[in-house]
C-alpha cells in the first residue's frame, strides 16, 4: 500500500522514474497471490502510466513490462469489467500514443472515460481525461485537448488533489474561475512524498485498515485516523444493513472511547446532510454553520450556535457502503482543504475495508446461526438414522424373501422349459425305438428261416436270408444311437451349466432344439401345426459357445414363436398359416441366429419392457415373465446381443448376434 501510494503522487508530479521497477514489482506479487486484488490492478495501471508518459524512448524491458501489465489489465477486465474497463483502456490508450496511433488511441480512451464515470472510479476518470488531453495535443487538436483538460481539471478538483490542480492551471495558460475557492500556488502545498509528514502519516493508516476484518477493530482504528487527520470532536459512521441504518458514534471527550453501537434516530444527526449526501454521494463542508443558508435551517442545528461540519460518502465501485458525519463545535474552518484532501485519499480504503469487515461480519453470523442449524439437524439426523436402520432391517428381511420367490420363479421356469422338451422328447425317441423293435422281431424271424433253409441244405437261400439280417441290424445300430443322442440331449439340457464354452455347430442345435420344441407342443395340443422353415447358413462352422446355456435361449425363442402363432391360428381361421422359420447367417465378425414367425407381433409402447423379469403378455398362470429376461441374460453372458423387431398383425423376429 505504501509503495501504491508513493507511485500515485509521483505520477501526479510527473515524476516518472521508477515506473519499471515497481511493475517488475508488482509482477512478482502476481506470482504469490495472484489476480484480483485491487490494489493489484490499480497498482498495474499507475506503475503502466509512469513509464508510457516518460518523455524518452523505452528500453526493450520496459516496453515488455508496459505489455505484461496491459495484459494483466486485459485478464482482470474479463473477469470483472466494471472494476477493470477504465484502467484497461486507459493504459492501452496511452502506450498506443507512445506509438503515433492517435485516432486509435482516442477511441480507446474515450472507453475508459465512459467507463470511470459510469463506475464512479474517480482516479481512473481524473488520468484518462489528462490522457486525452495528451492524445489530442498530438494530434493537433488543441480546442478539443483544452476542453480535455478542463475536464481533467474539474475530476481532480473534486477529486481534492490540490497540487494537480496548481499544476493544470499553469498547463496551456488556461485559466480556471472558481467561485467558491482560492487555490495557492505555493509550491509548499503541493502533494509530496519526502517531508510531508501527513501523507507518512496517510500512509500508514491506509496501511493499518487495509488489513483489520473484525468491524469493532476496524471502527476503533477509522475513528482515532479520521480524529487525528480531521481534527474532529464527533464522528458518525452511518451503514445501510438490511432495512436499517445502524449508526457508528465516537466522541472525543468520553472517558473511555469506547465505540457504541446503535440504530440511528432522526434526533441523533442532521437528517438534512445525511440525506443529500445520500442521494447526491457528493462532499459537504461547512466551515461554520451559523453562516450557512442551505442546511441550516435542520432541527439538529437548533442548540448549535456554531459548528464545523465534514460529510463524505465512502463509495467502491458505484455503491455506497457508508457516510461518514464529523463536526468540530469549537473551531470555525476546522476542516481544511488540505485535510480534506487527505481524508477523500483514504476514504477509498476506508470502504474497501468496511465491505470486508461487514461481509466478514455477516459470515460469522451466518456461520453461527448455521452451527445451531447443524445441531438441531443433528439429533434429527440420528432420530432419522435409528429409523432407516429399523427399516433397513425389515427391507433386507424382505428382499432376502423375494430373493428365495424369484430362485424358485426361476428353477420353475427352467422345469417348464423342460417339461416341454419332455413331450417332445418323448416323441422323438419313440420313433428309434419303434424302428429298433421292429427291426429285432423281422431279425428274429429271419433267423428261424435261416435255420430251416441251412436244414434243408438251401446254402445260397441262407446266405441271402444273412444278408437282410445284417442290414437290419444296421439300421437297429443307426436308431439306437439316435436314440442315444436324443437322451444325451436331454441331459445336458437338464442338468446345471459350468459356463464353459466349446466348439459348437450351432446349425444341428437350432435345429435340433426347433424339432424338439414342435414335437413337444404337438404331443401336449394333437390341434397344433405350424409350417417350420429351416434357413441355416452352411458355411457356418464351429462356434466357441456354452451349448446347454445357449440352447435354453433358442428353446424360449422358438417356445414363444410357436405359442404367438398359436394364439393368432385360433382368431384367425383356416385362411391363416402358422410359420416359425429359424436360421442362421454370417456376417463379418460375427453370425446371427434369429427366429422369425407370422404371428400377432408385439405393440410398440411394450416393445422396451419385454426382456424386464415378471413381464408377460400372457394371460395369468401360462408364464411367469421370466423366459425372454433369462434368453436375454444368457446372450449377454455369451458376449452376444438380442435384438427384436416386430411389426403389430405381421409378427416378429428375434435375432442373437454373437461375435465370432
């Protein structure tokens, strides 16, 4: 802070030596605490203008300094540009000067005038306007570069910076006419850094606030800097909280100085200032009431026969956080220009500070009232946790329950899936055996005609007789063995899968699941029929699959083929043939396997709930909803995918794709 303010007054001395190291400076703090401060930014704008209005060429470092902190300025104006516009635009302006870019250089300090005076930064505003005096002056312009800095004069004269305003009035020969006030030309009274103990003395105050958050700290110190720079007996610090304001009040002459707290009344201070300054946010100084017409008049004035009065707004950004209130009954003229100057100087960090102490203050209440919350949520929290618990054992007991059903749903469903192969089982090896029986009766007559023909010495008639013997018993060997097959069919089928997989030809068992499945409906319905269709892609070898798992979920597709085709023969009449084709095919990287039929398709609004457990179409007591979520977790467990497309009153196809 101490380093900021010995940078500001030496560029309103035109002192521009030291510019380069105070950036170099201010770089390294980045470094540390990085973007956002103020002081930051400020400090980048000013160090920036100390050496863009050096009257000499900038060295190769200094130009890269000048472009890190317009640079610097660009990253704050993004992220805030009200705080940031003025001073981004205001330090562009004047290096694109240095550059002979006048027409460019005054659009962009026109940007940072706009934006000053909109945001009420009256540092920012009093140098842009002295910039673009400079920038005018280059261009030639000098009606427009006086009016410029007419304009410079009037902010910095509001401001309070006295010497700026002596040295303006030499610039140019311009004149300035104020009613009001008498400036001195005494070089003695301009703002210096060495030998001028008030501004040691602001420096070290600005210094001492900047850090305080706790508001009680923070109002001790602003009462005793404002008693001593002022020279005041009373001082009111009025903030805007809530829906009130809540009044701050020190007076000199307590025995204690102790700070006291309280809502402000209308009896308490001259509501008249107050208000003005309020509405206005401008300076009021009296030198002595008695003589003044304007305020006067308020009721506080009524037992004052005589009165030194100083109200300022404390203002950051565009919002007002305060007005200070400061009166001097003793002395006439208490408050100078020169204490007023320093005051308006350190009125920036008193707001600063106060919206830092405030927001802190507001935090800690939060916080507070937070921890109350806390505790209270506390016990109901426990209260709620004994109560999940208890009903955290009553779910786990249901759902160990439900978990018992749905084993049984499934094992019942796997026996259903069984029951129905066992009829067409049945079927299936009733014909091997037929074959095998019939054929060992033939053979058992044909024996004893041997015997009688080898008898009777008809050698070539036996030798025939041998012959169709040995060609039944062939055919005994091929039924038997087919009879064989169908029962180790049956078992793999019907004992538990150990989810290996194994070379399987997938042709010989859809097909072999799709006769078995037939047979067995027609053995349950002797009314069923249904047209079946092979397509079975014979270049199609061996797949890596488990077949037992596999050949369940071509069991419930063909299963559920056959029953929809059913449902629709018997709506439908003689006109309408049951089809279920089942095939296969290759494609590249994987091959499909899909079961397609003609039956009543399946509506679009449940097409995405068919592969949910428990979900059925079928009338109650004929499924239990869990054939198609089985098929779809058996393909999945494969690596495979199911897929349906269905069509309603056209029928549907189911399609495995398994990757190969």
């Amino acid at each position: 802070m101490i380093e900021l303010f010995r940078n500001l007054i030496e560029l309103l001395n035109e002192h521009y030596e030291g510019g380069d190291s105070y950036l170099q400076h201010l770089k390294d703090s980045t470094k540390i605490i990085g973007k956002g401060s103020y002081q930051l930014s400020i400090g980048h704008f000013i160090g920036g203008l100390k050496l863009t209005r050096k009257p000499e060429a900038l060295s190769k470092s200094q130009d890269d300094l000048v472009k890190y902190a317009i640079q610097f300025l660009k990253t704050c104006f993004k992220q805030i540009p009200a705080n940031h516009a003025a001073k981004y635009y205001g330090l562009l302006a004047s290096y694109t000067r240095r550059l002979g870019k006048y027409e460019e250089a005054l659009i962009y300090i026109n940007q940072a005038i706009d934006s000053s005076t909109e945001n009420n930064l009256i540092i920012e505003e009093a140098l842009s306007w002295e910039e673009k005096y400079a920038i005018q002056s280059c261009m030639k312009n000098f009606n427009a570069a006086q009016e410029s800095l007419k304009c410079a004069y009037l902010v910095f004269e509001k401001w309070g910076v006295i010497s700026k305003l002596a040295k303006l009035r030499q610039q140019q020969s311009i004149i300035f006419i104020d009613k009001n006030q008498v400036y001195t030309e005494d070089k003695d009274n301009y703002f210096q850094l060495q030998g001028n103990p008030d501004i040691s003395n602001l420096i070290k105050a600005s210094n001492s606030i900047a850090g305080e958050i706790k508001l009680d700290q923070l109002l001790e110190k602003m009462f005793l800097i404002l008693a001593e720079t002022a020279g005041a007996q009373n001082i009111y610090l009025l903030v805007q909280e809530e829906a009130q304001l809540k009044m701050y009040s020190h007076k000199s002459d307590s025995e204690t100085g102790k700070i006291i707290m309280r809502t402000a009344e209308e009896k308490e201070l001259p509501l008249s200032i107050i208000n003005y300054v309020r509405r206005s946010r401008e300076v009021i100084l009296i030198n002595d009431i008695s003589n003044e017409s304007l305020f006067k008049k308020d009721p506080y004035f009524a037992k004052k026969e005589k009165a030194s009065v100083l109200c300022l707004p404390l203002i950051k950004n565009r919002d007002l956080l305060g007005i200070v209130y400061m009166e001097n009954e003793i002395t006439q003229g208490a408050f100078t220009e020169e204490r007023l100057g320093l005051i308006k100087l350190l009125s920036t960090q008193m707001a600063i500070s106060l919206e830092n102490a405030l927001l802190y203050e507001n935090m800690e209440l939060k916080v507070k009232f937070r921890t109350e919350q806390l505790s209270i949520e506390k016990e109901r929290t426990e209260e709620r946790s004994a109560e999940i618990s208890r009903q955290k054992e009553a779910l786990e007991e249901v759902l160990k329950n439900l978990k018992s059903t749905q084993n049984q749903l499934i094992q019942s469903e796997k026996m259903a899936s069984l029951g129905e192969l066992t009829a067409g089982i049945a079927h299936e090896i009733q014909n091997p055996l037929n074959f095998v029986n019939n054929f060992s009766e033939v053979n058992n007559e044909l024996i004893v005609e041997i015997k009688e023909e080898l008898e009777n010495g008809n050698i070539e008639e036996a030798l025939l007789i041998a012959e169709n013997i040995a060609e039944n018993e062939q055919k005994i060997n091929f039924h038997g063995k087919r009879a064989d097959a169908i029962v180790k069919g049956m078992l793999l089928h019907s004992r538990m899968s150990n989810g290996q997989k194994e070379p399987t030809n997938l042709n010989i068992l859809a097909d072999e699941y799709f006769r078995l499945a037939f047979h067995g409906l027609k053995a349950k319905d002797k009314s069923f029929n249904s047209h079946l269709v092979n397509e079975f892609d014979s270049n199609i070898g061996l797949i890596d699959l488990n077949p037992q798992d596999m050949g369940r979920a071509i069991l419930n597709l063909i299963t559920n083929a056959f029953y929809t085709v059913t449902e629709k023969k018997e709506k439908s009449g003689k006109d309408y043939e049951p089809t279920v084709t089942v095939g296969t095919r290759l494609k590249s990287g994987s091959v499909e396997l899909f079961v397609k039929d003609n039956g009543n398709g399946i509506p679009k609004e449940i097409l995405d709930k068919i592969f949910q457990p428990f979900f059925t179409t079928k009338p109650t007591g004929q499924g239990t909803g869990l054939g198609l979520s089985l098929t779809y977790d058996i393909v999945k467990s494969q690596g495979g995918e199911l897929r349906v497309e269905s069509e309603e009153g056209i029928g549907s196809t189911f399609t495995i794709k398994i990757p190969i």
